[in-house]
C-alpha cells in the first residue's frame, strides 16, 4: 500500500514539474500578446507567483494582499531601467509600459496564485479543502 502512495507521488509530482513549466510559458506568451509597445510590458502576466506561501490566518492573506503591489515595483523597475540602458525602451515610453508592466505583475500575483496553489500547493488537502 505505501510503495502505492509513493508511485501516486512521483506520478503527481511529474506531472507538476511538466506542467507548470509548460503553463509558464503559455500563460506568458498569452499575456505577452496584450503586451503595450515595445512589447515588453503587460496588461496581465500569471506566471508571476510565488512559493511558499502558508495562508492559513486571515492576517497572512491580508499581507498578501497588500504586500503584493508593492513586491511587484521591484520587477518593473529593475527590468525597465536595464531595457532603457541597453536602449530597447526610449525615455518617453517608460511611464506607460512600467505602469503596464507592474499593473500586470500584480494582478498576475493576485489572480494566478490562489488557483496554483489550490491545484499544486503543499499539503494538498489543505489548499483542495
């Protein structure tokens, strides 16, 4: 009956490590093809979740929900200011795709994680229930 369970996990545990790359790049590609102009930038991007991530007191949730925004500064910024210095992004494009650009991250977070987690989050009978 264990060596049962143990295959059971390996078999769930494949499949994780198969789909959730393979979603990455779906959900990404879909999400860039919302992307504002140079194409840097989207309305949406899922692919930005995070683990772990325990949720089991409305105190976390509540830092989730209001640390979220502020996390997602950190990746427009970096990777906007590093485009505008190799020139891929000119001077008067910046605001709109940054704004673009962490607007999606966030939602991305927001939205996405809470699916992923239900689907894949550790232990899974706490995140199914």
């Amino acid at each position: 009956m264990q060596l049962k369970v143990a295959n059971l996990m390996t078999w769930r545990q494949l499949f994780l490590y198969t789909a959730l790359p393979l979603a990455y790049i779906v959900t990404g590609w879909l999400g860039l093809l919302l992307a504002a102009p140079p194409g840097y930038a989207t309305t949406i991007f899922v692919p930005a979740t995070g683990y772990p991530v325990p949720f089991d007191k409305a105190s976390d949730i509540l830092a989730f929900l209001l640390l979220t925004p502020i996390f997602c500064l950190t990746s427009a910024t970096i990777s906007l200011g590093g485009l505008w210095m190799l020139g891929a992004v000119e001077l008067h494009e910046l605001p709109m795709n940054w704004e673009t650009w962490w607007v999606g991250d966030t939602l991305g977070v927001l939205v996405a994680l809470p699916p992923m987690l239900i689907l894949g989050g550790e232990p899974l009978t706490r995140w199914r229930s």
